[in-house]
C-alpha cells in the first residue's frame, strides 16, 4: 500500500513539474539604448521632426502677422476686399493645418520615417529574443520596460544582456 501510495505521489509532482513553465523578463528599452544605430536612428528623427517643427513655427508666424495686419486694417477695407483677405487667412491656415497633420499626424511623414529608421532595429531585438527564448526554452518572455507592468522580477531572470549579447552589443 505505501508504494502504491508513493508511486502516486511521485507520479503527482513529477506532473507538476513537468508542466511548469520557464520564463523570463527583459527590457526592451535598455537593450534599444544600449544599440549604437538606435540612438543614430533616434537622432535623426529628432533631426528631421525639428526641422519641420521649425517650418510650422514659421508659417505660423507669418499667418499670426497676416492675421493681425488685417485686425489692424479691417476697419478701413471694403466689404470685397474684407471677404478676399479672410478668405486667404483661411486657406493659409487650413495649409498650415494640413501640413501639421501631413508632418506629425497619424500615419504623417514622421511616423513613416520613424518605420523607416527604427522599425528594422526593433525587428533585430524582436528575432534575437525569438532566439533566446527558442535557445533557452522560455515558455514566455516579459517585457518589462513599458506596457506591461511587472511588480516584481527576479534580477537573474533578466536577459536583457542576453539578448544584447546576440546582437553583438557588449556591457
């Protein structure tokens, strides 16, 4: 009966451990700031988004003076000339609209460029933790720089230098 009753015990935690699950934590923000050609890549944009920045500013100055030269004149203008000069206030700031839209909006120029600069490097980090999960046999590996909140992670699950290692990076 009491090897009946240990076999079944056995049979009970061999179970149980061979359905735990591994896995692992990383932080996909210190391994993109560890990269040399994230942070080029990050510069550039941050290049490229002040530039049209500075476009904007400047159309916006130049509708700002538009806008008080009419105040300042609207007085003394005739009804046709009034209806011409708002007219071309609104067409100027409509552009300037669209052109913050086209720069900064959903799907703008900024967000193509950023797929453009950075897509590829996160692709890189993405298929090296592919392979370290693969390698190691991690059920699942956590992210613990933004999105999911971890509370609490052990600092030996972290392989966030693992994954940097793959990639070539060295501490």
């Amino acid at each position: 009966m009491k090897k009946i009753l240990i076999l079944t015990v056995s049979f009970f935690l061999f179970g149980f451990f061979s359905i735990a699950q591994r896995y692992a934590v990383i932080d996909s923000k210190y391994i993109l700031d560890k990269l040399p050609e994230y942070k080029k890549a990050q510069d550039k944009l941050n290049q490229i988004s002040d530039q049209w920045q500075k476009e904007i500013d400047y159309k916006q100055t130049s509708l700002d003076s538009m806008l008080k030269n009419y105040d300042a004149e609207q007085v003394m203008l005739s009804d046709d000339l009034k209806k011409k000069r708002e007219d071309e206030l609104y067409n100027r700031e409509k552009e300037l609209r669209d052109l913050q839209k086209k720069r900064f909006g959903f799907q703008g120029d900024l967000f193509n460029k950023r797929q453009e600069l950075i897509k590829p490097i996160q692709d890189r980090v993405y298929t090296a933790i592919q392979k370290l999960a693969v390698d190691k046999s991690y059920d699942f590996i956590l992210d613990k720089s933004e999105g999911i909140t971890v509370i609490f992670a052990d600092p030996k699950l972290d392989k966030s230098d693992d994954v940097l290692r793959f990639l070539g990076v060295t501490k």
